[in-house]
C-alpha cells in the first residue's frame, strides 16, 4: 500500500472511531445527565455533568452575539479544519506520528462541529479534578483535539542536539 494510501486509511480510521464515539458519549450524556444532577467517580476525581457550551473552550466567547458566535465558531473552524484535512493528506514531509496527531485534532474538530451545525452549541460532560482545582467541562473531540495537539508538540520538541548547533552557529 502505498503511504499516501496508509494515510488515507489512518485518517479515515481515526474519524470514525473518534467521532463515533463523540457523538455516542454526547447522546448517551444529554440522555441520562440533562436536566439531571451530576454524578461523581474515584472519589470525586471524575464528574459527569451535562452542558451545552455556546462559545468556545471554557465558554469563551459565548456571550457573544448567536450570528458572530456562529461565524467564529462554525464557519471559521469548519474552515480551519478542512485547511487541517488537506494539510494532513498532501503534506509532503509529514511522519505517521504526525499524521496520527493530525487526524485526532481533525476528528475532534468534526465531532464538535457536528454539535454546532446541527444544535447551535457543543455537549460536554466530563470534569476532571482533585479537590478544588478542577478542569472546565470537556468532551471526548476535545480530549482527542488535546491529544493531538500534544503529540504535534512532542513531534516538534526541541532537540538537544539542535540547541546545542543553534548556539554555536551563533558565535
């Protein structure tokens, strides 16, 4: 198989096993958690409570106005996440591990905008926390957006090898 041909493969594996899941996790939470008090797990590490976010990552921007929220959050990032899907598959120098980062970040991106084209907001249901200090409510495309996000960066570390000639070059 050729390896624009594995990257179609793992990119097509990666939104469906991450978008389903998404959007079952986001039923299965509005279907028993709304309207409902929330639930708490491992001693209280992990909390189930529904909401439905308007605005962004903690509620950014959700006091904005519905057609700039829709803008912003809808046009935008359906934008940016088509610019990520051909990125992802005509990128010339991009390794598995980055694909793979790639297409969580693209996935989770697709499972939220599912909720914004079809519900106006995002679902989002899990807490983490010890004690006070707390997450804000997430979902399952935010963890796989996170999850990508990281392994882009861990990709793209700095080397020491590259600091060390970068410092020298500089004398």
């Amino acid at each position: 198989m050729s390896f624009y041909w594995r990257r179609v493969v793992l990119l097509l594996v990666t939104l469906v096993f991450c978008v389903g899941c998404d959007q079952k996790t986001k039923s299965i939470a509005r279907e028993d958690l709304r309207g409902a008090e929330g639930k708490s797990f491992l001693h209280d590490t992990l909390r189930l409570d529904y909401a439905e976010n308007s605005g962004a990552f903690l509620g950014l921007g959700d006091s904005l106005p519905a057609p700039w929220r829709t803008a912003i959050f809808s046009f935008s990032c359906s934008i940016g996440i088509a610019a990520l899907l051909l990125y992802a598959l005509f990128g010339v120098h991009l390794r598995g591990i980055q694909m793979l980062a790639l297409s969580l970040v693209i996935a989770g991106g697709v499972g939220n905008l599912i909720d914004r084209w079809t519900l106006g907001y995002s679902r989002d249901f899990l807490n983490l926390g010890i004690g006070p200090i707390r997450t804000g409510i997430f979902n399952v495309a935010d963890v796989a957006i996170m999850s990508g996000c990281f392994l882009i960066l861990w990709t793209n570390r700095w080397k020491p090898s590259a600091l060390k000639d970068a410092g020298s070059s500089s004398n």
